[in-house]
C-alpha cells in the first residue's frame, strides 16, 4: 500500500469508497467492473471542480510566472481560466468522454456529476462555478502580500511529488507548493483551499513537512524550521493566513510519525499482504453517514456488489440503470 492523506481521508469517510478508490480501480486490468470503478474514480461534483480549476490555472499560469519573476495580469488569468472551464464543461456536457479517451482528451477531460448522472445540464452549474473560480483567482492576484510572499524565492517545487516510509508503509506527499526561505533557513509550504469553511489541516501540513525532511538532498538546502500556511482563496485578503504558519519543529514531526503510524496500522490490518482478487467489499464497513453516500460516485456498485444488502443505508435517489453503462475504450 501506498499510503497519502486523501487516501486516510477517504478510509475515513467510508471503507468502501477506499476499496472502490484504492483498490479496485483500475484503466488497465481487463476487469471491465474494475475499469467502471476507474471511470467513477474521475467523475466530479461542480464543488470539486471549481477545486481543480483554480490549482490547475495556479500551477499551470501563476507559478511558472511567478518562477520567471513575473506577476501576471489578473483578468488574464481570469479569462484563461474561463476558457479551459469553457472546454471542459462542454466535453462533459456532449459527452464527448464516450468517444474521446481521457489520454487523447487531456487537459479538457472532465465528467461532471451532474451530467453523468443526468440530475442537471443547466448552464446556471458553469456561472456559479466560475464565479467562485475568478474570485479566488482575483483574491490572490490583487493582494500585495502575496506577491510579495511568493515572488523572489530561490527555489519553487510546484506539485512535486515526494515518496518517504513510516514503518515499512510508503509514504506518498504532493504539496501545492514548496519555497526555500533564504531568510529563515528553512521551508515554507503552502496549500491552497477554495473553502467557504474552516478546517484543520495541521496533520496534512505536518505530513508534507516529513516528505520535504526526508528528501535528504532538498533539506539539506535549508535545514530550518518547516513552516505550513494553509491558504484559502475565497477569503478576500488571502494573506490573512501568512500571520500564523504551522510552525513544524521536531517534536510535532514526531507526533506526526505516531499518529501516521496508527492511521496506517489500521488500514494495513485489513489489507496488508493481499492481493486484490483475495479482499472482499463485505470486509469493508459503509459509511456511517447517508450523506456521504448521497455524494458517493460509486453508489451503484456498491448497491450491486453488495446484494443489495446496503440498499438500507443508502438514499433512494440511485442513479437510473441506464447510467450504469459506461464509455471504456
Ligand atoms: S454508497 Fe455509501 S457505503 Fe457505498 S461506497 Fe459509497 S459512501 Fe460507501
């Protein structure tokens, strides 16, 4: 198992979704259920989207700028952000996904919830979305501090990926982004929400802060205090969040260990040393919450896979049999 904090999330949120998720998931085994998990794996809701859209546009326009010591114009940006949700909108809502395979649709591939399950094609789900989108865009653009935080670093790692152990367990990180601090000889972490609430996320900073001290060669360039700023764009200055970092010194790497350990422990217990074809969807617990399952891209399988046995569990709106057959090339 590689283990990450989406996927703790997700074993969090309901065993099964984990099993749909991590395990049975799968675009090249010739299990066509497991190709249907996979398909399921990228559906997303319009909050997802609108999620993916502002980091896309982030690590795809303003930080490859801002590496070049340029602040770009922020309706440019704008627009171009715009434009890619144009195309991907209208590739879910023709369905293009049944013709064109996610490898050859790249950048524009999207299938969003409610077109797929056939809930709504209004345009009203491509306005809102954008809203949100520009305004986080804008938000970080207009402020000054966080140009003047960004801009200047010796070194940016843009959504790198970073693979470390706890016990025998890999470990895998992908920060939104990793600055060398010159000045205080360390790093600075960021994470960027689009969140209209508040959470905690010292665990998944602390995480990240791991990965970067157990890449030898990238801490030995600044072997400072780890600092994590977790930065929601939906607020209108988003730099309020640069006044009070995680500050990760050793003693919470520790406690980061311990706790890691005992999340994986938990999940190793039920699936260490087995082969997909050897797990069994009745050994994994549904999700405690009906709500989860309301939102759950894997209903349906779970409903069938389960002999209908969850059917108790799950909301009445189970999407229509003819949703259930999916595009695989
Ligand atoms: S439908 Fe509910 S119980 Fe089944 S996988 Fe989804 S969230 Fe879990």
């Amino acid at each position: 198992m590689v283990w990450s904090i989406s996927l703790d999330r997700t074993w969090s949120r309901c065993q099964k979704q984990y099993f749909f998720q991590y395990k049975m998931a799968s675009s090249t085994a010739s299990d066509e259920q497991r190709n249907r998990a996979q398909f399921l794996k990228e559906l997303m809701s319009p909050e997802l989207w609108q999620g993916k859209l502002v980091h896309k546009v982030i690590e795809t326009i303003i930080l490859p700028a801002v590496k070049s010591r340029f602040w770009p114009n922020p309706e440019m940006v704008v627009s171009e952000a715009v434009a890619l949700a144009e195309r991907q909108f209208a590739f879910s809502l023709n369905k293009t996904y049944e013709s064109v395979p996610k490898k050859e649709a790249k950048g524009d591939y999207c299938v969003l919830t409610p077109h797929f399950f056939g809930t709504s094609d209004d345009r009203e789900i491509f306005d809102e979305v954008i809203d949100v989108v520009s305004n986080a865009l804008r938000n970080l653009l207009i402020s000054e501090q966080m140009r003047s935080f960004l801009m200047g670093r010796p070194q940016y790692r843009i959504e790198k990926t970073h693979y470390f152990k706890v016990g025998n367990t890999q470990v895998q990180a992908i920060p939104d982004l990793i600055m060398l601090n010159k000045l205080r000889g360390g790093f600075d972490i960021i994470d960027w929400k689009v969140a209209t609430t508040s959470g905690h996320y010292d665990f998944q900073v602390g995480v990240y802060a791991l990965s970067i001290k157990a890449t030898d060669w990238l801490f030995e360039k600044a072997p400072g205090e780890i600092h994590g700023y977790v930065i929601n764009l939906l607020e209108s200055e988003p730099a309020i969040a640069l006044a009070d970092p995680y500050k990760v010194n050793d003693e919470v790497l520790s406690s980061i260990i311990d706790i890691a350990y005992e999340k994986i422990e938990r999940i190793e217990a039920l699936v260490k040393g087995r082969k997909w074809q050897e797990l069994n969807i009745d050994d994994f617990m549904f999700a405690r919450s009906i709500g989860t399952c309301a939102l759950c891209n894997w209903k349906s399988m779970c409903v069938e896979m389960s002999n209908g046995s969850p059917a108790k569990f799950l909301p009445d709106s189970q999407p229509r049999p003819t949703q259930l057959t999916l595009p695989f090339d």
